[in-house]
C-alpha cells in the first residue's frame, strides 16, 4: 500500500463536500446539544453593519445557509476555500448574493490588502495549514486593526481520541492547532485572546451510522485492515442501555489586539 502525505490526504479528503457532509450528517443526528454547533458560532460573533467579513475555510458554506439573513445592513462577506468544488458547493447551498463573494483561497497567501476585514473567521481548518505561521501572520495582515480573528477548533480528547483509543490506535502526532495549545500559538499575533467552550456530546444508537462516519475521517487509511464486522464487535462493547456516549470537544477562539 501507498501511504500517501498528509497533504494529499487533505485534498482528497476536502476535493468534494460528500465526506464533511456525511460528518456533519452524524452531529446533526446524535447531538445531545439541540441548540446546534452553527446556531453557536454565529452567537459568539460581533457583527456590526458595515462589517466587511472573510471567512477562510468556509466548506459548503452551511453556516451561512442558515445565518446570512441575520447579518445587520450593509455587511459584506467574502466566503473562501482552498477547494473549487467546495466554494461550488457552497454557491448552489448559500445562493448568489450581492453582499457576497465566493473565492478560491489558501490562508498561506491571502490576496487582499492590509487592513481589509472587521472579521476574520477560521473554522475547523488551521490545523490543516502547512505553514500555520504564515498562515496566521496572513490573517493578522489583512485584519483592520481593531479587527477580531474568530476560530473554532477541536480538543485533544474529543470523538478522534475516543475512537483511536477504543479501536487501540496510537495518538502519536499532536495536531497542530487544538483547544489544548491554540491559545499559546495565537498569542504570536494578537494580544487578547478567549476561549470559549461548546458543550456537547454524541449519543450513537446505530453503530453503522458510527462506521460510516469513522471511514470518512482522515486518518481512516490507518484502519484499512479492520473490517467493518471488526468494528462493530469493538463498538458493540462501549453500548450502555443501547447507546454509545462519545465526548466532543469543540470551541472556538476569539483572537484581537
């Protein structure tokens, strides 16, 4: 077998929204926070009219699907992806709007002048970015000065934890940005950082459903030689009263100077 870079494994995994639309299709399904991870976000964002917006990372765009009607007047908003496919998704799902812009982006080399945006937003990707350094020192760049840098993450001990330790798979490379570690590399290029927790926890009844979710995740290659039956027996044994209880760990930063 070919084992391919975590890079490539990226593009792969983010080439099309099937993979983060069968993720997002299991939170949705098993969340025992019904107020909704998006619902969350937006309320954490200070949003005044006139703000100009660069969402870096933005996926299908399903964020603002759901949220772009509650944006104050004459708010502007760039929604960005390193994928074409993505940002064709989130056109068809968001719409074509006067007040946004759909482009294709790497973090590492924004294409906008200093002091450009009120609002920078990072959603679930910084630790995706090759060179996180020039990356941020990108988003600090473009960000006005009285800007604020908004960038939700996971934790260390969340769903992939749970599962590499349940399916007894090593935790051996620490990802880049977490809950865990994202304040001190923030702390670089802004100096007020927050954060703030969401909490949440899966509730998984079908453990196909589980399986489906776990094949999609991109370090899924690893578990190539374990059968779908084999996994399921593992599972089987977490069930209490016929439920899997899996912890999540998400929140989000509030970076400004």
């Amino acid at each position: 077998m070919i084992k391919m870079d975590n890079q490539k494994i990226i593009e792969q995994q983010y080439s099309t929204s099937g993979n983060l639309e069968s993720r997002i299709s299991l939170h949705e399904k098993y969340s025992t926070n019904k107020f909704g991870w998006f619902n969350w976000l937006f309320l954490n964002y200070d949003i005044k009219p006139g703000y100009r917006i660069l969402e870096l990372g933005c996926g299908n765009g399903r964020l603002w699907k759901e949220h772009f009607s509650d944006l104050p007047e004459s708010t502007s908003l760039v929604l960005s992806d390193l994928s074409e496919n993505m940002i064709e998704t989130a056109k068809q799902l968001v719409g074509q709007k006067s007040a946004i812009t759909y482009t294709v982006i790497d973090i590492q080399n924004i294409p906008f002048p200093d002091n450009s945006f009120d609002i920078v937003i990072a959603n679930m990707m910084l630790y995706h970015v090759p060179d996180l350094d020039k990356g941020l020192s990108e988003v600090k760049r473009v960000l006005k000065t009285n800007g604020t840098f908004y960038c939700a993450t996971l934790g260390e001990n969340g769903i992939g934890g749970f599962i590499k330790d349940l399916l007894h798979m090593p935790r051996v490379k620490r990802s880049k940005f977490t809950l865990q570690n994202g304040a001190d590399l923030l702390r670089a290029y802004f100096g007020q950082i927050e954060k703030r927790l969401y909490e949440d926890s899966l509730a998984v009844t079908n453990i196909n459903d589980l399986i489906a979710y776990i094949r999609t995740l991109p370090w899924a290659e690893e578990l190539q030689a374990v059968s779908d039956s084999e996994m399921f027996a593992t599972l089987e044994t977490c069930k209490q009263d016929g439920i899997i209880t899996i912890p999540k760990e998400y929140g989000t930063y509030i970076a400004s100077n």
